[in-house]
C-alpha cells in the first residue's frame, strides 16, 4: 500500500511539474497563421512548376532530334544541354538582374540593371517578405531562369544540321545574357510596354517570340540544308526518329503547366486550374486543326505536323491563359494549329529551311497568340498587344542578325559540306549517338 501511495504522489508530482511546462512551451511556439501557410503552399507550387519547366528542356531536345537526321543526334543532345547550362549561369551573372530592373518611378521604363550576380533581400523578414509574401527570392530566380533558356533552345533547332557548335554556343550566350533580359524588362520588369498596358502572361512574344526571331536571322544568314532544295523543288527531309518525337512534344505539353501555371505566380486554386484548363484546351484543338489542314492541304495526315500542331496551340495561348474564355482558347487552338501546317509549307517556298518548325511554332504562333490576347480580351487593346509584338520584332530580329553576321564574318558559322553530308557527329564530336547500327544512307 505504501508503494501504491508513493507511486501514485510521484505521478502527482510529475504532472505538476509538467503542466506549466508545456503551457510555456505553447506560449513560446510561433503561431501559425494563415498567411505562414499560404506561403508554403505558393512556394511549393511554384517549385514544382520550376521542375516542370526544366523537363521542357528535355522535351526539346527530344523533338529536335526526332526531326533531325540520325548522324546529327549527339550534336542536337550536346547543343540542348549547353544550352540550359548557359542559360542559366548568364541569368545569375546579368539576366535576371537586367529584366527586374527595378526601374525608378517616372523613369522611361527601357534600359536598366540592378547589378552583377543574384543576392537575396538581408535577412529572414526580407526573404519572406520578397514578392509580397507569395514565394521567396530564389525561388523566383530559378522558375525566372528556367524560362531564359528557352529562347536559345528554340535557335538550335531552325539552324540544326550544319551549324558550327563553338559559334553557335557564342551566340546562345550573347542573346540569352543581353537580348532576352533586356527585353523582357520592358513587360514582366515593369517597363515601357507594361507601363502603356502591353499583355503577355507568360511568354507568347517575350519567350517564344523572342526565340523566333533569333531562329528567323539564324536561317537566313545560314542558308538552307544541302539537298533541301534542288532544281527549284523542296525536297523533304524526313527527321529519323517519330517515337522520340511524340515523346518530346508530350514533355513539353507536361512542362507546359508549369509554364503557364507557374505564371499565375502563386498557387491560387481557381486560377491555376482554370490557366490549365485553357493551356490543355489548346493544345487539343492545335491537334485537330492541324490534323484537319495536314489532310486537306497534304491529302494525308503527316504526324509531325500533327505534333507541332499542338506545340502551336501551345504556344499560341501563353500569352492570354489566364484572360480568355474557355471557348476563345479553343478557336485559338484551332487557328494556330492551322496556321501551322501552312506556315511550314510558307517558309519552304521561300527556301527558308526550318528543320524542326521552330520558326512556324514559335515566332508565328507566338505572334498570333500575343494579337489574340487584343481579340478575345475585351480588358486589352489590339492596337497596344500590336505595339508590343511589333517592338520586339524590331529589337531581336536585328540584333540577332548581327550577332550570327558577325560570327559569319570571323570564325565562320557553318560545317564544311563534307563534314555536313557526314554528319556532325562525327565531325564535330568525333562520336556516333547509335554506333553500331545501320541507317539508310539519307539518314
């Protein structure tokens, strides 16, 4: 009995001492608040988008080299993932500080720089507080930087096949470190278009765009594939790999949530659903107004126009995802995957060689879904989304063909035409991506 009374007063004693304790304990734990929270969860969406967007790179590089002939594969590989490591390393170095400006109030909104490297806000308060509170500085930085490689990306596939690699990954470095950024600030920076009321929610004109132009100068400064076009007839090239292809395209239609789901720039639950409810939508109708033009105008249904139909839609409803109907996203669709099929065909005529359709993709899509925005947003001007495409139009176009005239002048910018009809493969990288198969001789 007296053991059960001494157990039964430590016991007592325990809980005596244990209560204040952990109603201090209570006192001294941070609360939690709703904000603590939503924070947490924008951070989190918007690092998924970022991994998101960084398996497009992947998706590139697949469709380029499913376009592309079989003795070129390692040096497509090898260009796509320099790229990304260019992008990325010239974003922290002066990209991303060059298109956040910050530029002073009053001021012209064209020209600023923040300065050399990245350095996030001093201290906890400053971190969290970054952005409003939504996500924190370098969260931004990466999703930002994942976006900047991508205009180079689109380049290496309109002049793949017979560009040199050292010159073209000087001209990646160029474009992306001060044409990209600089640009960009004029819209997402807070600049002179956003200032006049320019739209673009997440990159028709300031990405895709962007990217176009510097593949429209590089093909003309290049010139066309040897055998593309002969006796004043377009001979098709076939790429050699459909299945790598389809692959690619549907890793850019994954990545493309991220895209334009990231842009949301949080993780609001009606928005973000409703921006990938109009991104799936047109890529769906992309496929079928491409694969109704394909069949009319080809007499046959042709897969890889098909795929960049949807890479089309894609491409043309970036810029307004957020601000158009569900209805205009379809008809967007639709439209820029027709459009596709047509342009393709267009800039053959003209012996104007895109291997992989990058020009068509993203210069004319991206064109057509930055003017749409003026169309079917009754919140936006034609005539203002008009200036904005026009602007940039004005700026990459000739500083693009600069940049590769320049190269063309000095180091050169394409392979001899032996090393072209042996492939890069071998001439640029002393290696084959398939050794020990045998391929037609085309291929």
């Amino acid at each position: 009995m007296n053991k059960l009374m001494k157990s039964a007063m430590v016991v007592v004693a325990l809980c005596a001492f244990a209560l204040p304790m952990a109603t201090m304990a209570e006192e001294a734990a941070p609360e939690i608040t709703a904000a603590d929270a939503m924070f947490t969860v924008n951070n989190v969406w918007m690092m998924v988008a970022t991994f998101l967007v960084f398996i497009m790179h992947l998706g590139f590089a697949c469709v380029e080299t499913g376009l592309t002939r079989a003795k070129n594969t390692v040096n497509i590989l090898f260009k796509n993932t320099a790229i990304i490591a260019i992008g990325l390393l010239t974003y922290t170095l002066i990209g991303f500080n060059l298109m956040y400006p910050g530029f002073a109030e009053g001021s012209a909104g064209i020209f600023g720089f923040a300065g050399f490297g990245v350095s996030a806000p001093a201290g906890a308060d400053g971190l969290i507080g970054y952005a409003d509170g939504a996500y924190t500085y370098w969260t931004d930085f990466l999703f930002q930087g994942m976006f900047a490689a991508t205009a180079a990306t689109i380049v290496s596939g309109a002049v793949a096949e017979r560009v040199k690699l050292g010159p073209f990954l000087i001209f990646c470095t160029i474009y992306v470190a001060i044409v990209y950024p600089w640009v960009g600030s004029w819209k997402w920076g807070a600049g002179w278009l956003d200032q006049m009321g320019f739209y673009d929610f997440a990159g028709s004109t300031l990405v895709h765009s962007v990217g176009g132009w510097g593949a429209l100068a590089g093909i003309i400064v290049i010139g066309p594939r040897i055998g593309k076009y002969v006796g004043g007839q377009v001979k098709g090239i076939m790429g050699h790999n459909m299945p790598l292809l389809t692959i690619g395209v549907f890793l850019l239609w994954l990545g493309w949530f991220g895209f334009n789901g990231g842009s949301v720039l949080s993780a609001d639950p009606g928005l973000v659903s409703f921006v990938l409810v109009t991104t799936s939508l047109a890529a769906a109708a992309g496929i079928i107004g491409s694969m109704a033009t394909s069949w009319i105008v080809q007499k046959e249904p042709d897969l890889s126009m098909v795929l960049n139909g949807c890479l089309a839609g894609l491409v043309g409803i970036t810029a307004g995802a957020d601000v158009v109907s569900v209805t205009s996203s379809i008809i967007i669709g639709l439209i820029c995957g027709a459009v596709a099929v047509l342009s393709v065909i267009g800039l053959d005529r003209l012996k104007l060689d895109d291997p992989v359709g990058a020009t068509t993709v993203h210069l004319v899509c991206g064109i057509l879904g930055t003017l749409f925005v003026g169309v079917f947003s009754a919140d936006h001007s034609f005539m203002t989304q008009l200036i904005g495409v026009l602007a940039y139009a004005v700026v990459c176009f000739p500083a693009a063909l600069l940049i590769f005239f320049i190269l063309k002048k000095t180091v050169g910018i394409r392979v001899s035409k032996e090393e072209e009809l042996k492939g890069l493969d071998l001439g640029e990288h002393g290696m084959e991506a398939y050794h020990g198969f045998q391929f037609f001789t085309n291929v």
